[in-house]
C-alpha cells in the first residue's frame, strides 16, 4: 500500500469518527493542545467538523423534541 493512500484511509476514518463522535474528538484535541503535542492551530479542519456534527445533533434534539409536545 502506498503511503499516500495510507493517509487518506487515515484521514477518511478520522473524519468519519468526528461524524460518529464528534464530543469526542473535540475532547482529545483539547487535551492534545494542552499537554503540547499539538499546536493551537493543529487539526483545526476536524475540530471545525467535530463543531459541525455537534450542532447537527443539537438541531436533531430539538427538532425531536418540539415533534413530541
């Protein structure tokens, strides 16, 4: 397999997981940013979709929730 493809199959999984679990993701970025392994403006393209999903739910919750008086 050659890297490039190796990457990308990291990078759709790592998108994928900030789909699935996007609290999550914005957890462990976080805590990478504190402890120094990453800097500030590292992964800022997943923590934005992490933040999207987030909303997605919240929308999804509400949406559910006015359907059921």
């Amino acid at each position: 397999m050659s890297i490039g493809l190796y990457r990308r199959r990291i990078a759709a999984t790592v998108v994928q997981l900030a789909k699935d679990d996007p609290v999550l993701v914005k957890e462990v970025i976080a805590r990478l940013r504190e402890s120094g392994e990453i800097e500030v403006g590292d992964l800022v393209y997943l923590d934005r979709i992490a933040d999207r999903w987030i909303r997605i739910a919240e929308g999804n919750d509400k949406a559910g929730a006015s359907a059921h008086p």
